[in-house]
C-alpha cells in the first residue's frame, strides 16, 4: 500500500486530560501506532525542557522519524527570571508553525502536549487553541494533551479521554524517576 | 551510567483501567520511555491477535528492542469455536511465564496489557493476578491495563489512572481506523 492510501480521508480531534498519569504517555503510545502504520507524525510540544528534564522517550521518537519541535520551554513556575509575556510570545509562536505546518499539509497526526497548560495558565486565548482546531486540514488528526482542557476546547474535539488519578505514589512521597515518569 | 546503575531500586505496580481510550496508548509510551533510558521492556498483551488485526505498535516495540510475548489470542467474544477452557489454559500459560521471568530477573518493566479482561471474563481468578503483583521482583516496575480492574487490584497496586470517556466517534458511528486504533 502506498504512503497516499494510507493517508485519512477524514482525521479526528482527540483531547487527553485531567490529573492522572498516562496523558503525555498515551500520546507517545499514538505517535508509535501511526508510525508502524507508515504515517507521518509530528509532535509539539509546550512548557518542557528536554534539554534538563532528559525526557526519554523525545530520543526515541526522533529516531522512529517523528517531527519533533518545542515552544514556549521555560515556563515560569520553575524559572523566576521568565515573564508571562515572554512565555505567551513563544506559544504564540507555536500557533504560528502549527498553521505553517497545516499549509504544507505532510502530517497525518499533529501532537500539540500539553497544550491545554498554555491556555490554563494564561498564555494562550481558548479561542487562539479552538482556531487551531477549526483550521486543521481534512485528513489530519490532532492530539492535544494537559490538564484542564476547557469546556469549549471538550466540545469542538470527536474524543476526549480524562485520566483520572485513583491513586498516585507522589502522594506518598516517591521522587520522579528516570525511565517512568521522563 | 552503565545499565546497572540505571536500575530502578525498588518498582511500583502501575494500573491503566476504564473505558476511555488510552490505556494501552499510556503503557506503549511507557515502554518507549523506559527504552530510551535504557531499561529493558518486556510487553506481554492478552486476548489480541497482531498476527490478525495488524497493530502498528508491536512492529515498532520489537524494533526498539522491547520483548514482545501474546497469550490466549483469540477471544471466544470474536471465535465462536474457542472455549473458555482453552482460554483459561492459555492464561494460565502467560502467569507461568511471568512467573519464569521473575525468577529470570532481566527486566526493568513488564507491561501485562489487557490482563484486566483475563480477569472481568473469567478466564484467569482475580487471585492469580494478585500473586503476581505480590510477587514481582523489588526492582521491577510492573504495568497492568484494561477495563474493569478489580477493587482489589486497584488495592495492591500503587498508581492507579482511570481513563474516562468523555466523548468517543464510535459512539457516532465511525469504524476503527488503521494508524489510530490500531
């Protein structure tokens, strides 16, 4: 079957929230279905900073050919010296190459992680995310992951999952560990 | 870091349950993480036939080096000619191999997808499955998914995410989709 079957007639807008793990992990898990399916992938993502976290599966992603691109890295909770202004001029910016990369139309799935966070946090106007979803081509599904995904942004996706935490070890006091939680 | 220095000390059990999308998306991404630390995977699925049903993801785990083990394939749901004898034997052959590969000790995290249903159908007792958790390996970071986990299961385990349906295209009428669903 050629890369042009393959392709979607029709792509879907699906939405990973709520507090329990498995939001960011589930859009991986995605990202490698599609690619063993022979699909283009592309994952952006928004408030990480894999050149300190080492977040283990971005390595492994870009060796499997998916599209790896990061805006808006350093976000002001964990870098006092960062303004709100600065932070919403970089996810700005990512809207900005998001539509650049619905114009040359060579994805067939977009992961936008995290992006719920840019809106919660302020950065990001619900309607500058709910134009992004309205604007996607035909045969492209998007992913957009975080918690706290708005009501609106719910309602214009075809499937949301919330994740819900019933019982998570931080809460006990165990520490982020390498290969699990990055 | 050599590999034995990047061993985890002491794992946790890890339950993905609810009708939602993602559980197995959440335990693939998992493994993808763990392989690009450099911990050894090992993906045990139940009641799926990839031989079949073409899923995109195991093609590419088995690339990425993560061992890749199905027991009891063929759900009596979809063959009317398998019977829950043969299933439950089938079963009973995965827990003894889990078993062996606890006394073999070479993986950091093993991912039981679908073990669940083994259990909601009958096929394997609800105890079989808490004496694997009971025992595994200290070091060993175990991951069990599918729908309908038992209160007992959810008891023993140490991080539990439910995933919600929120809003899933099935329920308008769209098929399964290659690259997406599977």
């Amino acid at each position: 079957m050629s890369y042009e079957e393959k392709r979607m007639e029709k792509g879907l807008i699906q939405v990973y929230t709520g507090d329990g793990k498995g939001k960011t992990t589930a859009a991986i898990g995605l990202a490698v279905r599609a690619k063993g399916q022979g699909l283009n992938v592309g994952y952006i993502y928004f408030h990480k900073e894999p050149e300190t976290w080492n977040y283990g599966e971005i390595g492994v992603l870009e060796k499997l050919g998916v599209g790896i691109f990061g805006f808006a890295k350093k976000h002001p909770h964990f870098y006092k010296d960062v303004t709100s202004e600065e932070m919403r001029k970089e996810c700005l910016a990512g809207i900005e190459f998001i539509k650049k990369l619905y114009s040359e139309n060579n994805y067939d799935i977009l992961i936008l992680d995290e992006i719920n966070i840019s809106v919660r946090d302020g950065f990001l106007k619900e309607e500058e995310v709910l134009a992004i979803m309205e604007k996607k081509p035909e045969g492209l599904e998007l992913v957009l992951t975080g918690r706290g995904a708005t009501e609106k942004i719910i309602e214009k996706a075809d499937l949301v999952s919330r994740i819900e935490e019933i019982k998570h070890p931080y809460n006990s006091g165990i520490e982020r560990r390498r290969g699990i939680e990055y």
